[in-house]
C-alpha cells in the first residue's frame, strides 16, 4: 500500500516534471503568431499612413506567413517580431525627419 | 504734481507696451518670413553649389548626368550617340504621336503647339485642379479623355511618348513656372522636402546621392548630380535593358533604398518632379537620354 503510494508519487512528479520541462521550452502556438502577426501589421499600417514602408518590412511579414502555413510558429512568431522592429523603425524615420529634412538643404 | 506722474509713468508704459507690440510682431514677420519657400532663390543657390562644387563642368553639361562628372565617360557616350540605344524608342514615340485615336483626335489635339517642343515647360500648375501635372500624367488623360486606355507610366509607351516630345524640345531650357498661388508654392515645398526627407531602410534622401555624393561611384554606378537630372528624361539604361520614365526612376530610386515606392504620379512624385524641374529652370533639354 505505502510502496503503491511512493510509486503514484514518483509517476506524478515524473509528469509533472516532463509537463513542466515541455512548457519551459514551448513552442509557439498559433495564437502567438497571430498576435505578433497583427502587432507588425498594425505598425506597418501607421508607416502606411506616414507614406513611408519599408521593403524589408514586408519581406519579414511575408516570410511569418510562409513559415505559418507550414506550422513553423516559432519562426513565425519570430518574423513577426522582426517586422514588428522594422516598421517601428520605420515610424521613428518618418517622424524624426519631419523636421531633419531641413539640415539637408542647400541654402 | 502727482497727477503729472501718473499721467508720465501712463505714457512710458504705452509707450513701453508699443515696443514691446512692435517687437513681437516683427519677430513673428520673420518667423514666417523664414518659412516661406523661396523658389527662385533656391534655385539660384541649387545651382550654384552645383556649380561650385564642379568648376570644370559647363552648367549645360549637367543635363548629362554621369557623363558630365568623368572624362573616360563623356567620351564613351559621345560615340554611344552616334547610335543611340534609346533610337527604337524614339521612333515609336514619333509614329505613335502621330496616329489618331479611334475617335479621330489625337495628341496634338491636348497640348499647346500641337505639342511639339513644350517639353519644358512640364511639369505645370494647373490653378483649377490645385495641382502639379507632369508630362506623363497629361499624356495619359489625353488619351482618357479619348477614350483609350492609359497607359503603364513606367515604361515601353509612355517612355517612348515622352521620347519624342522631349526630342522636339531638345536645346529649349527648362521653364517651370511657379503661379502666384499658395498651392503651388505648397506643391513646390512637399516636392523639396520629399527631395531632401530620407527614407527606406538605408536612410537615404535622394539628395544623399544627388546632392551629397554626384560624380561617387555606388558600387559600378557613378552617381549623377540632381541638377538637370530630369532634363535628360526619359532615358535608356542598360541596367534596365530597356527605357524609363520619370515615374521608373523615381520609384526605382525608392526601391533601391529598400523603401516601398509610391504609386507613379502620385501627389508626392508629381511635387518632387515640379522642384527637381523648376531648381534646373534654365538648363536645355536633351532627352531622351542614355545612361549606363
């Protein structure tokens, strides 16, 4: 009965243990990469409005998508986050040069 | 005496508040003052440190980009004219330019002087639109305006259109006119600051080349300098294997700095190709052009 008991213990934490292991090292789910996917659109979209994308923004966008449909999510999720960074810069570029433009100019 | 006083410290503080009045409103003529875009002056100084910058080139030589920055260059190319590759193009652009449309009209029908040798005066301020219109974009409402459809603005058609009207304007100088209407200055100053605003993940401006670096090398390009770089238009290059508008190269320009190019003629486009043109008034047309 106790051995039975010290047995269950043991399974359990084994699971437990492996559970834990697992979720530590998880790979990304569907759900991550859809909402980094939207974070880099939406970023995107503001560099839109400012007249001012970047290539390479919408290359990273493309390869998350790619790597999606072929269920790689971690290195969708991964791409995201890289054209999330490039249109965000992209945004900074735009907004800074509103006034930087003018340091340019030949007078 | 005590109402004397008070009747000088009045006087001083009126007189007081008056300068003060005065001195406000000055600074705030001079505020805007410096705000207010000065075409003619900027043309004047663009072309001046061009002019400065490379003493040995004749400011007609200009119009010929690459060819005018380096010797070896200008020769190559003298001998390339004597069969020039943008030829075909040219030919097409005449034939086409004289055929009419299926309603019987043609293109003569939309310009001024049957639109021989009006090359430089595009592109112009129409007052009734608010808004710059270039060669291009008139072409292709001529032909909308006809019924036909427009054409690509990047290339084949158009390129060879514009061909044969810059042709007939060869050795004309560039005469933009700016109307005295503040949406004209404004489409004037968007085209400079979208000149001068870098852009594209290699934070580039067109003047990072063009004004910065004409007569470098980037990479196996020599760089050619923005003053008269659109008198040359449209032009043959070989990188391109084939021909190219202004929209071509403006969008290409954008791509190559890794940004995403506008759509051809739109607002910014037109407004940058009304500052590049009017800050090289004076230089001659000598499109179509060929470029390595």
């Amino acid at each position: 009965m106790r051995d039975n008991m010290l047995k269950s213990v043991l399974a359990l934490t084994a699971v437990l243990l492996i559970a834990g292991a697992t979720s530590a090292r998880a790979a990304s789910s569907e759900a991550d990469f859809k909402a980094a996917y939207a974070a880099a659109e939406a970023a995107n979209k503001e560099a839109a409005s400012l007249r001012n994308q970047w290539t390479t923004t919408a290359a990273a966008l493309a390869a998350a998508k790619k790597a999606a449909d072929s269920g790689d999510f971690d290195q969708a999720v991964a791409s995201s986050k890289e054209a999330e960074a490039l249109a965000k810069a992209s945004i900074f570029q735009a907004t800074s040069e509103k006034e930087a433009w003018k340091a340019l100019e030949i007078r | 005496m005590g109402e004397e006083v008070n009747v000088r410290s009045a006087i001083h503080f009126a007189s007081a508040a008056l300068l003060l009045a005065a001195l406000s409103l000055g600074s705030a003529q001079l505020a805007a003052a410096a705000d207010i875009p000065d075409p003619a002056a900027d043309a004047k100084a663009f072309q001046k440190f061009f002019t400065q910058k490379f003493p040995k080139v004749k400011l007609d030589d200009f119009v010929n980009g690459p060819y005018s920055m380096n010797e070896d260059m200008h020769r190559q190319w003298e001998e390339k004219e004597q069969f020039p590759p943008y030829d075909f193009s040219l030919d097409l652009g005449k034939e086409m330019f004289s055929k009419p449309f299926r309603n019987g009209k043609s293109y003569a029908d939309c310009f001024p002087n049957q639109g021989i040798g009006i090359r430089q005066n595009y592109p112009t301020f129409d007052e009734k639109e608010g808004k710059v219109i270039t060669l291009e974009l008139a072409l292709n409402r001529c032909r909308e305006a006809n019924g036909e459809a427009p054409f690509s603005y990047v290339k084949d058609e158009m390129a060879a259109l514009t061909a044969y009207m810059a042709f007939t304007s060869r050795g004309k100088p560039f005469d933009i006119k700016i109307p005295n209407d503040p949406r004209a200055l404004e489409a004037y100053q968007n085209g400079k600051r979208y000149f001068y605003t870098r852009r594209g993940q290699l934070n580039f401006s067109c003047a990072s080349c063009h004004v910065q670096n004409p007569g470098e090398r980037i990479r196996a390009e020599v760089l050619a300098p923005a003053l008269g770089i659109l008198n040359a238009m449209p032009i043959y290059r070989s990188e391109w294997g084939g021909m190219g508008t202004i929209s071509r190269r403006f969008t290409t320009c954008n791509s190559q700095i890794r940004g995403v190019p506008l759509e051809p003629q739109s607002d910014e486009y037109r407004d940058l190709e009304y500052y590049l043109s009017y800050v090289s008034n004076g230089l001659p047309i000598s499109g179509p052009g060929a470029r390595p």
